[in-house]
C-alpha cells in the first residue's frame, strides 16, 4: 500500500489561513490502512482545526466526507454538487488524491494534509516499511523476494557496498543493510552461487528516471 504521514497541524492552518469555510475529505484506501487519511483522522483533523481556530479567535466552520477512494474518478465524482459550498478543501488522501481532485474540480482550491512517503507495509502494530520504489520491472525473484532497489540505500543489484556493518547500513544503524540479508538468506539454502550471475545495468527507463508513466490495459478501454 502506499504509507503517508499526517502534516503537523500548523502547516495545515497555514496552508487554509484566510479561509473560514472548509471540507476535509479522506480516502478509505491505503491512508484508512496506515492510519493517516481515513474517518478517524478526518474526524480528529476537523476537530483539531476547530479547535485551534475557537483558541485563536477566529470562526472556521469544517466540515467532513470521506470517500471510497480518491484515485477514481467515479468516488470523486461524489462530491460534484457540493464541492463549491466551500472556501477550500482539504485532502487527506495520498499525493493522488488531492490532484484527481483538482482535476476534476479546476476551480476549487485543494490542500494536502499528509506527506506521501512510500509502497510498504506494517512490520509491527504502528510502524511501517518501505519494500517497493515502483521500478517498472520487478527483479526480486532474483534476490530470494527481497528488493534492493527499494531496500539498498544504493540500489545495488550485484552486492552489497563495502559500508555494510553487522547486518546495517552504513546511513544509519538503524536501518538494516538488505543486502546482508539477501546474503545469509542464500548461505541458508545453499544457493550463495545464484550471486554469481551477474546483474546488467538496470534500465531505469520503466521507474520515474523515463518520465511520468502511464499504466495502459488495452482489455479495458473502451
Ligand atoms: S524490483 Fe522494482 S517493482 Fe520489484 S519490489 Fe523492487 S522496486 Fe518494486
Ligand atoms: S550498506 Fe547495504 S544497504 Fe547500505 S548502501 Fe551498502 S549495500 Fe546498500
């Protein structure tokens, strides 16, 4: 799924200064899964802006929808006869979100309130890690199913670098060298020799490095 992170409150106030009339939408996708743009924090973000504002003594009416997904436009079609009631609107989704919307709505106003960061996962309850950096052309097959162009602050595809020290990464000791893993994993099964094959430059024309893609699915399109 793709993890994001909530904005501190005072940038989101910033970003709405002026304005007193404001919807906030969340997203029941990944943001719902990783806790950041679902109902809850949609409702605890109005609450919040209301809040701060009564404090400082100003009146900011705010108002919440959460829809299925924001990365459709069939959902955000949802919001067509009121999206205009307001001054501004706050998106909780990912970085998508916020953009299919204004999109859709060119002459409505449209805040970001989290910080996309990455494809992960929940490691443990409430912490998530990155595991894909959407490269175009999946190669973990080759790595026992871990990723070193997501996981190797180097994407390295032949080795680990020589700062790799006690199984982490020499930016920091509290990020794990995957290579190390992907290294004792083959010393496990035996298969130290699959590192022997050596990886070809990778062609990084199917990753953001070729510009925006575009993901066609001909049995699709109408
Ligand atoms: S090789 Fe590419 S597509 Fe596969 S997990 Fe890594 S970054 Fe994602
Ligand atoms: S220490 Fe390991 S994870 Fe870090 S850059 Fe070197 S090979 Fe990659």
């Amino acid at each position: 799924m793709i993890v994001a992170d909530r904005k501190p409150l005072s940038e989101i106030q910033d970003m709405i200064k002026g304005r007193d009339n404001i919807l906030i939408i969340g997203c029941k996708g990944c943001v719902t899964v990783c806790n950041v743009g679902g109902l809850k924090e949609v409702r605890i973000l109005a609450s919040s802006l209301r809040i701060a504002a009564k404090k400082e003594g100003y009146s900011l009416k705010v108002d919440e929808k959460v829809l299925e997904r924001q990365c459709d436009p069939e959902y955000i079609e949802q919001v067509k006869s009121t999206i205009h009631d307001y001054d501004a609107v706050i998106s909780m989704a990912c970085g998508v979100g916020p953009q299919f919307l204004s999109e859709a709505y060119p002459d409505q106003k449209f805040f970001p309130a989290v910080n996309t960061t990455f494809f992960g996962g929940a490691v443990s309850h409430g912490i998530w890690e990155e595991r894909c950096a959407g490269c175009g052309t999946c190669v973990i097959h080759y790595f026992d199913g871990m990723c070193p162009v997501a996981r190797c602050s180097k994407s390295l595809l032949n080795g680990p670098c020589g700062g790799s020290n006690k199984g982490k990464c020499e930016i920091s000791k509290d990020v794990n060298c995957i290579w190390d893993m992907i290294v004792k994993k083959k010393i496990e099964q035996d298969r130290l020799n699959d590192l022997l094959n050596f990886m070809p430059a990778k062609d990084w024309r199917t990753a953001r490095d070729g510009g925006p893609r575009t993901s066609r699915r001909e049995e699709l399109i109408q």
